[in-house]
C-alpha cells in the first residue's frame, strides 16, 4: 500500500466513516446472525478506496469481536446451539483451505452466477417456511454429518468468493433442519469465530489487514450488536424472514454485479 493510498486510511474523515461502517455492520450482525462483511468490504472499498483484499482482511478481523458480543447477546437467551456450532466451524475452517486451493481452477464468474441461482431460491424459500420460536435443534448422527457438509461447503465458497458464513449457513439452518430464526442466527454467530480468527492470522501474516481500521470497526459494531440481537427477539419470524431476504436480495444484486464485471474483462 503506497503513501498516499495510506493518507486515506486516516485522519478524522476517515476514522468517522470507520465509525459509522462499524455501527451498521454491528445492527446488521446482530439482526440477522451475519458477520457483515457484506456491509464492511463494499464500504470501505467505495468510501476509503481500500484494496479489496485488504478490505475483505480488515472485513474479517473486525467481525471477531463483533460476533463475540453478538453470541453473548444470543446466548443470554438460551438461542445459541453449541456442539452445532463447533461442528460448522470445523467443517468450514477445512472448506475454506479447500476453497482457497480450488480458486486459480474454477471460474470466479460462474461461481458468482451460481451464487446468485442459491440466493433466489433461498430468498423464495424465506416467504414459504417460517420458523417456530419453539423449535429445537435435534442433534443425530445423520444431522451430525449434514452439519459437516454444510460447514465444509460453506467455507469452500468463504475460500473461493469470500461469502460470509451466515449468509449461507443462517437459511440452511432454519430451511433444512427446521431451527429457529433465533438459534440459527446465535449457531452462526459463534460458527464464524473460529473462522474468522483463523483467516485474520493468516491475513495477518500477509499485511492483508489495516488493524486500526479493524480495531475502530470492530468496536463500533460491538455498540450496536446487542441491539440488533435484541431486535431479532421482538421481530416476528415471518417479519425477520421477509427482512433477511431484503438483506440477501442486496447480497445477491451485489455478486450479480461482480459477475457483470468479470464477463466484460474477459
């Protein structure tokens, strides 16, 4: 990063932008059960013309402690699965080196193309399934290992376009395996630390990361998450469901775009 790509990353403007990415990443984290990297990257790329490998690095580890406080907030009510999680994590921490080896082999395009394809259908699902309040996550050999597939799959796309676990595993939970919209924002929540600590080393390692950026975000978000977590108890879940996919049609317009712009530099 050169000097004056540097001179943009500070300074009052851009610690305030910092601010206000952070409170809306935090709101958006605890609302719907999603790191917000969704919010960050974009964010910082538009506003502060970050490199977009060093705002997905900054993205990732400004979402440690953003989930931390939101699977606090989650936990408080008793609506975060624990052994799930972990099982996700693990799953998406060796679909995510997968996801990495796999990216200089397939197309970038098509995967984005296929993305989208997942995000109608999920979106179209939101309006069809609604979540029980009651509902109670059964773990069993055969859940058990579908939970392994999900958390791998969800790391190979994390590894290859950079799609942050909720997005993907927050649906799954509540469509597939019948959670709750709450236990299965809390479950996804705690799947994306290990995750994400694990990237930002990494990221770390390879200066793919602004950490006073991070640090900035990463409280700001901390701010807002418990609030957003509350929100999602007060919200009924046919409510929260039609707002998630709102949220996910953003997601969906967004990768459409990308994948506009990687057909045209071919």
């Amino acid at each position: 990063m050169g000097d004056a790509a540097a001179g943009l990353h500070r300074g009052p403007r851009a610690y305030t932008a910092f601010v206000i990415i952070g409170l809306i990443a935090g709101l958006l984290s605890g609302l719907f059960g999603v790191g917000g990297g969704t919010v960050i990257v974009p964010l910082l790329v538009l506003l502060l013309h970050f490199d977009q490998r060093l705002a997905a690095g900054t993205s990732l580890a400004a979402i440690v402690p953003t989930a931390s406080i939101g699977v606090v907030s989650y936990a408080v009510s008793g609506s975060v699965a624990w052994v799930p999680a972990i099982i996700l994590a693990a799953g998406a921490v060796v679909g995510a080196q997968i996801g990495t080896r796999l990216l200089p082999r397939i197309s970038q395009t098509a995967l984005r193309w296929g993305f989208v394809g997942f995000l109608v259908i999920v979106i179209i699902s939101l309006f069809l399934v609604i979540p029980s309040r009651d509902a109670e996550f059964t773990l069993t050999w055969l859940s058990g290992l579908s939970l392994v597939a999900v958390g791998v799959g969800t790391g190979i796309l994390a590894g290859l376009i950079g799609v942050g676990g909720g997005v993907i595993v927050v649906p799954v939970l509540m469509i597939a395996f019948g959670t709750s919209d709450l236990v299965a924002k809390g479950t996804s929540l705690l799947m994306m630390i290990p995750t994400a600590v694990s990237g930002t080393v990494g990221n770390i390692r390879h200066r793919n990361v602004d950490l006073r950026a991070a640090v900035v975000i990463g409280l700001s978000a901390c701010t807002t998450t418990a609030l957003g977590a509350w929100l999602a108890t007060v919200i009924e879940p046919g409510v929260g469901n039609i707002l998630f996919a709102a949220y996910l049609v953003v997601i969906a317009i967004q990768m459409t775009l990308k994948a506009i712009r990687g057909r045209r530099r071919r």
